[in-house]
C-alpha cells in the first residue's frame, strides 16, 4: 500500500481541503426550513460532485423531502468495504435570537478555527473522508477498500427518509463496517473512540382546560388552569435525589461494570471547571454517580419547552385554555422506549389534577402555532431510538484506534457519548452492521449554539485519521486471511 504517498498528498492539498471546507460552508442547508429547500440541494449536488471527483460512482437519491447522496467504488479483490456514514444538512442558524457573533453562514477563519453552521455538525467531519478517498484516488490510484458513501440530508430533522430506504437496499449497501465522524474527541489533545450512545425518547404533553382564555379575575379559583397543573406534574417527575419519577424507569437499566467506571473516573475531567465554562452555579444530577457517568451513561428526563397563555410584554390577565412542554428522555442499554413511555403515560395519570384534560404523544406544531392547532390531536408514536452499545474488541474498533494513533500523535480514549445517532441503530437492524465512531470535533464546538466552530488541525488530522483507517482496515483483513 501506498499510504505515506496518501498521507504526503493530504498535506499538500491542506489549502484547498480548507478552501472547500469553507464553499461546503457558504450553503445554508438548512432541512428543518421549506424556504432552503433549494440550498439543502445544492449543498447535496456540491458532495455528489466531491465524491467524483474522489473516483466514486456518485448520485443522488431522491426522497420524499432532501435527497441523499450515494457513492460506491468497489473493492478491490478480497479486500472489505467500508460504508461512510455522514450528513451534509446542518441545524437552523438565527444570529439575532441566538447570539452569534458573525453571520453563520459566512465561514470566519479565526484562532486556528473556522466559525460558521455546520463546521462540526457535520460538513466538516464528513469531508474529512471525502478528502480522504480522493487523496487515495489521486495519489495511489484507489484506495485499498471498497468504499460506500451515504451522506443524507435529513439527519437534522429525525432522518424520516433515510431508515425505508437502507431497509429496501440491503443488497447495494453490503458492506463489512460503518465509519462515523459526528461526534468529539474527549478534550483538546485527546482524541476518543466513543463506543456508547444514549437513547431517545422525545414526547409533547398538553394539558386542555376551558374552551377559550378566560378572565382570571372573573374565573380565577372556580376553574383548573392547565399551567398550573402542567406545573403540578412536572415538578414531580423527579424526586429529591435526583432520580426520574416516572414508574418502572430504572425497571432494566443496565449498571455500568466497574471497569467502565474505573476507566471514567481516570479521566482528566474538573467538575468546577465545566460548570464555569457552562456558566453555572453549580452541577446537579442523580446522587451516587460522577458527572461523566451521568450525561454518557445514566438516563435522564428533561423538559425541553413550555408553552401556554400569554407570552406578550406587559400584563393580560387570562387563565389559559391549554397549556404544554415538550420533554426528552435519554436511555442507556436496555431500556426499551416503547415501556418507558407507557410508565410515562401511567405517571402523568396519577399525578395529573382533576378539571383538565390531557395528551401525550409525538411532538406538535410549534410554539407559533393557533390554538385550533395546539389542540388537535397528538400522534400516539412519539420520536424513540434504544441506547447503543458497540463491540471494543472488534477487529474495525483496532483498526480505527491505530488509525486515530497515527492521525492524531496519541493512543485514542474510550468514551460514551450522551447524545444520539439513531443510524448507528439503522445500520445494526438493518445490514448487521457495527459502526467506528471516530470524533474529529471538540466538546465546545457549539454544535446547534452560536458561533459553531471546528478546529482546523483537528480537520486535518481527521483527514489524515480517515486515510489511515482505509489501510489499517485492509490490513486488519490481510492479517486474517493470512
């Protein structure tokens, strides 16, 4: 294998991988918004043209909303493929009402970052692999792997298209590992191999009252208002310890081995600094457990928004007619999202005062929605992803710490990641396929906030991370077959 030619290629294109880092950039590919509809396009033909010019067969897939892009180079004889995995999409982006500092989408180059939407979630990371394989088109005429490529458009908005189509083209998308860039080192200087994912339950309550706003004055003490006993309910869904109240929540959760906790406990954390770069007093969780253990691996409930009667300046005294919050529920292995709503249902039952009506389902319009909206009907499924748990010891996960080694001048640490990426389930369910998740973005990237941001030579090592894991992963099977 030709990797040091590779590897000398990528520092040589750092200007232009930079330069393209910043067109990929200027796209405003925002899919939650119908009126970039056209900008999430563009942004799908500029990877789709990327991936050719990578030596990649490449099209766009159409789905009902924003299309995929989808690109193949086979393998070479005997050799595995590796499937990237990645979305060009990005969050929406209000400078005003979020508080950038420069406009999102006009790339800034500052400090050894660049400063625009989108830079860490996710453009940034997945055109580390695109450079990736045109590096190994260019400079050693393939690389030594099949390569597939699924870049989506929709991932900022639940993926709704993406899970049907992997499930109707198992056959195109055959592969030996998915390879995933949306995720952070542990630290600066300290890259990760994370190998957990937290799960998700997304639910809307609402709580129905009186027909119409009423006077306060005039009915006020006769009638139930739905903010208060929304209030009511939600003030008890977790108890004095920290703990969600909700019946059979920790029914089967699975501890955490102690060696997990050994391995979280050794690293280089401060609880009194992340609260200071949080801008908070103080830190606050379920008791018995350190801050790492609870935001990667404990389950949580957390109230999202809350919506209901006036919100305008100045006083109007009314007793609103509905009332609602949006809430969020993270899981952890074992954890099955259809139970824990149902015990959700069962709670909110008995806690719910009388002289209202109430709902629970998938997410509703939103806040500037009318009333005749707000009180249609929920969907009874709401949004659900189980936890993930990923093999350490597998053959690609070794390949991928060696990769990241070399990459990044440093043996990689093992993290879970609170978040979660419902397509490393996908991929599982339908291929029975494994995922590396191998993060080149940092924890205060700002990912959905303001001033998002990646670190430049954090791109380019990533650039070189994924050129590295095409070969380690050849390798790996050489070594097997030998």
């Amino acid at each position: 294998m030709r990797t040091e030619q590779v590897l000398a290629a990528i520092e040589r294109e750092r200007e232009r991988h930079e330069r393209e880092l910043v067109e990929l950039l200027r796209i405003p590919s925002v899919s939650t918004e119908p009126e970039r509809a056209q900008q999430v396009r563009r942004a799908a033909e500029w990877v789709r043209r990327a991936l050719a010019d990578a030596g990649c067969q490449a099209r766009l897939v159409e789905t009902a909303r924003h299309p995929i892009v989808y690109a193949e180079r086979p393998a070479p004889s005997g050799r595995p493929t590796v499937l990237v995995y990645g979305h060009y999409d990005v969050q929406p982006a209000d400078p005003e009402r979020d508080g950038w500092s420069r406009p999102p989408f006009e790339p800034v180059i500052a400090g050894g970052n660049i400063y625009a939407r989108g830079a860490s979630d996710d453009k940034g990371q997945m055109l580390a692999w695109v450079h990736a394989a045109r590096a190994w088109h260019q400079a050693a005429g393939g690389p030594p792997v099949g390569l597939k490529f699924v870049i989506e458009g929709e991932e900022e908005i639940g993926s709704p298209n993406l899970g049907p189509w992997i499930a109707a083209h198992r056959d195109l998308l055959a592969a030996d590992v998915v390879a995933i860039s949306d995720m952070d080192q542990f630290a600066p200087g300290m890259p990760a191999l994370t190998y957990g994912l937290r799960g998700l339950l997304y639910v809307e309550l609402r709580v129905y009252g009186p027909a119409e706003d009423l006077h306060s004055g005039i009915y006020g003490g006769a009638v139930m208002n739905p903010a208060t006993a929304l209030c009511r309910v939600l003030g008890r869904l977790h108890d004095e310890r920290g703990r969600v109240a909700v019946d059979g929540f920790y029914d089967e959760v699975r501890p955490l081995e102690p060696w997990e906790r050994e391995m979280f406990a050794a690293l280089p954390h401060d609880d009194a600094r992340y609260a200071a770069e949080l801008g908070v007093p103080a830190l606050v969780g379920e008791e018995g457990y350190s801050t790492l253990e609870r935001v990667w691996a404990r389950p949580t409930l957390e109230v999202n928004g809350l919506f209901g009667g006036f919100q305008g300046p100045g006083a109007k005294t009314v007793l609103p007619g509905y009332a609602g919050a949006k809430l969020s529920m993270r899981l952890v292995p074992d954890q099955d999202p259809a139970k824990v709503y149902a015990g959700l249902r069962r709670t909110i039952e008995r806690l719910m005062p009388p002289g209202v009506r109430w709902d629970l389902g998938a997410p509703g319009p939103g806040a500037t929605a009318s009333g005749a909206a707000r009180r249609a009907p929920l969907a009874q499924s709401p949004e659900a992803a189980p936890a993930v748990l990923l093999e350490r010891s597998s053959p690609f996960a070794a390949a991928a710490a060696r990769a990241i080694a070399a990459g990044f001048g440093r043996e990689p640490v093992w993290v879970r990641s609170g978040g979660t990426i419902p397509v490393v389930l996908l991929f599982k369910q339908h291929l029975g396929l494994d995922a590396v998740l191998m993060g080149y973005g940092l924890p205060d990237d700002n990912k959905h906030g303001p001033d998002e941001k990646l670190c430049l030579e954090d791109f380019h090592r990533g650039c070189r991370t994924s050129a590295l894991f095409f070969a380690e992963v050849a390798r790996a099977a050489g070594a097997r077959a030998g």
